[in-house]
C-alpha cells in the first residue's frame, strides 16, 4: 500500500512562490488485506526514531514548529535521508534537489531573483554527514514494513500564479489544482493495483472536495465516505487500483508523511526567498529582508520602490494578485 501526504507552503504570502510538496512511503501488506490501524504511529517512529546519543533521530510534523525549534538544518536532514533511500544521489546543486522531486530547474530561469545558487548546497549538511542517519532510518523503516517511495513537488512562482488565479479566478482551486498535480504524480509511484492512503492538510475552511475530486479525475467515481467537522473522506478507483483520500484539519502535526511534506514545502520555500533575498540585496542594500508575507512585503516592497524602479522591475512582476 502506499501511504502519501500532501501539504503546502506560502499559500498566504504577498511575495514568493507558493510550494506544494508530497511524500510516498510504501508498506508491505499481503493482497487484500487492510492496513493496520496503527500505521501512522509505525510510520512516525521509524521516521523519527529513538531520542539517543547516536545523533541518528530526526524531528517529523508541522514545519512551522520544526523549522521554529530547529532551522533550516532541522527541515534539510530528514528530507536529504529521504532522498537518499529513494535513490536520489546526494546533492551537489540546488538544481539536484529540485530534479529529485519533481521541480523542473527551468522554472527558476523566468526569474533573475531565482536564477542564482547558495553559497553552499546542501544548506546545513557536508557530504557523509548524513550516513549513519540513513543507514538507521532505512533499518527502523524495514523494520515495520516501511520504505521510501519517493518525493515530489512543485515551486510556483509569483508570474504563474497570477496567471493561474485569472485563469480560475479562485485562490482555491489553484491550491486544489497544484496538490492535485503532486498527488497524481506519486499515485504514479504505486505498483499495479497497489491501494493508495493520500492524506492531505485541509485546505482553509473547505469541507467539501467532492466537485474538485471528480473534476480532476472524471474517468473515476468519487464516492464520499464523510465530511464532518475535521476530516473529508473520499474513495476512488484508479488505473485498477483503490485510493481514499483524507483532507483533514492539522493533518501536518497528525501524520507523518503529511509533516514531512510540510517540511519539504517550506524547505523549499525558504531556499527560494534566499535566493530572493540575496539578489535584492545587492541591488537594494540595506533593505531588511523578508519572508513575504503581506505585511513585511508591502514594507519590502516599499523600501525597495526606488531601486526597483530604476531596475525596471515594478510591483506587478513580484506581488501576487490574490
């Protein structure tokens, strides 16, 4: 069965990409048997492990608060273990990374603020650093009938958004549409009619996901198993295969496969506006730099007005729309 996990960064900001990013994991099950109803838990203390000495445990769940506690260093090590037990080779570039998941590295070339590397890459962590911490992952993973089937994403930047948002005139449906695009793409990961668990974080106050579901797969039937007050289920066929998919509310700090995602989308956020901020900051020195959001960028967007003026480059080639 694979077990997938949806989640997004940047969906409010005014400034930035807005980043989907997915995880699959796969477990062993005889055929037609049901997952166990501890799966999660399984998978959460493989992922993590055991809080020793070996320095081999990893920190999984809603990025906010891993990224608040830990840094860039806490976001970059399970996602660089992950890669690795999914055959990515360990990366030398950004653009490695960005073609491990998914992100075709072509899509930061339409924008000079995205064009340019780190001065280091990975972040936090040297070749070899890493080694112990797969080797014990892959082995606490194995052990519960776990194994990493890949991750993927998606970086859209500011341009394609707003061209997204006047194609469908609705912030929502571009949300949809994108985690639409991360999940199909690992449902590709699934062997012959191998089931499909995807779990995804809710998306703002939507409880109803039937009209988009069957939009985006109208081959399929969508059966609703229930929307309540935190949870929407829905079951699917697929290419001969079962999928249910769960939109569920704080999803990111419940399931780990959903946390990890998280963590990969604002990892990959927060390397974009690097970028961002390092090539502005030549340009409009001692301007602070921002994270996007709609306060701090409109201030951003303001202390930068002259420079960018001078540089051709106005308001409507970086804030969003909507």
């Amino acid at each position: 069965m694979l077990l997938v996990g949806v989640d997004e960064a940047g969906y409010g900001p005014l400034l930035g990409p807005l980043t989907v990013a997915g995880t699959a994991f796969r477990l062993d099950l005889a055929a037609g048997a049901e997952p166990p109803g501890d799966v999660g838990a399984r998978l959460l203390r493989a992922l993590a492990g055991p809080r020793a000495r070996d320095g081999t445990s990893l920190r999984i769940g809603d990025s906010k608060k891993v990224y608040g506690s830990g840094g860039l260093t806490a976001l970059e090590r399970p996602l660089l273990a992950c890669l690795q037990l999914a055959g990515a080779p360990w990366p030398g570039r950004l653009d490695d990374v960005l073609t491990a998941v998914g992100v075709d590295p072509a899509e930061r070339r339409d924008r000079a603020w995205y064009c340019g590397d780190p001065v280091r890459f990975p972040l936090r962590h040297d070749p070899g650093a890493l080694d112990d911490v797969v080797s014990s992952l892959g082995d606490r993973l194995a052990r519960q009938g776990l194994s990493v089937a890949g991750l993927q994403a998606n970086v859209i930047t500011e341009d394609r958004l707003n061209a997204a948002f006047e194609a469908t005139g609705n912030k929502g449906t571009v949300l949809f549409d994108e985690t639409a695009n991360v999940v199909e793409r690992l449902l590709d990961l699934a062997l012959p009619g191998e089931p499909a668990l995807v779990i995804c974080d809710r998306q703002g106050g939507r409880r109803q996901y039937l009209p988009p579901l069957q939009r985006r797969w109208p081959e399929a039937f969508v059966w609703t198993l229930g929307e309540e007050r935190r949870l929407s289920r829905y079951r699917f066929g697929r290419e001969g295969r079962r999928v249910e998919i769960h939109f569920a509310v704080g999803a990111d700090g419940e399931a780990p496969q959903v946390g990890l995602a998280s963590m990969l989308a604002k990892y990959l956020r927060e390397v974009f506006m690097g970028l961002w901020n390092d090539w502005f900051a030549t340009r409009c020195p001692g301007v602070r730099p921002t994270a996007g959001y709609t306060q701090d960028g409109r201030r951003w967007l303001e202390e930068t007005r002259v420079a960018r003026e001078a540089a051709g480059i106005d308001d409507e080639q970086l804030a969003r729309t909507r």
